[in-house]
C-alpha cells in the first residue's frame, strides 16, 4: 500500500485543519479552552486517524480509524453550526461543503477497503 500522505483524502483533511483554525480564530477569548479547542482538535483528528490507521497491519484496522475520522467531521459539522447559532461565525457554508466533500472520499474509501476484504 502507498504511503497516507498519497491519499487525497488525507491531503485535503490537512486542509481543512487550516479552514477550521481559521474559522475559530476570531471566536471569543472566553472560549478559547471550549469549543475552540473542540473544534480544533476534532479537525486535527480527521488527517491524524487517517494516518494511523493506514499505518496498521489491517485493513479491518484500518477502517477503524477511518471511521473514527467520520465521527471526527460529524463533530466538526455540530460544532460549526453551534458556533453560527451562537453568533461566532457566519462563514459557515464554504466549511461546511468541504466536511461533505471530505465525507465523500472517506466513504469512498471505506467501500473500496470494505470490497478488497
């Protein structure tokens, strides 16, 4: 198998790690130990349980991991949405297309592990 760092999944997960904290950089200081770091570290998850699942010695392990990466962005999207109902944000549609689009690969993904199996 390639290496993580070949799979467009991957690369584009580390994308939207840089979306998210730009995102949350104006949210108010009073959050900064709440849902700016929830969402943030939701967002790191994303790349990093890609990796290390594709580092393991299964493809059952593997997928594991990557749907530890789809919770991850299902946590993302609430959290978007909780920081727009707040008021934190109102840039939210662009954030929320690519969650959809990197959802997308990593079922993809998914089905193509699921079929080699």
């Amino acid at each position: 198998m390639r290496s993580h760092k070949d799979l467009i999944v991957y690369q584009r997960s580390l994308l939207y790690v840089k979306s998210i904290y730009d995102l949350s950089h104006d949210f108010p200081e009073v959050e900064k130990f709440g849902l700016t770091s929830q969402i943030r570290r939701a967002a790191v998850s994303v790349p990093s349980n890609i990796a290390e699942g594709a580092a393991r010695r299964s493809a059952k392990e593997f997928l594991q991991f990557l749907y530890i990466a789809l919770g991850s962005l299902s946590e993302i999207e609430t959290q978007i949405e909780i920081a727009k109902l707040l008021g934190y944000t109102i840039v939210i549609d662009s954030a929320l297309e690519e969650n959809v689009q990197i959802r997308r690969m990593l079922l993809k993904l998914i089905e193509n592990i699921k079929n080699k199996i």
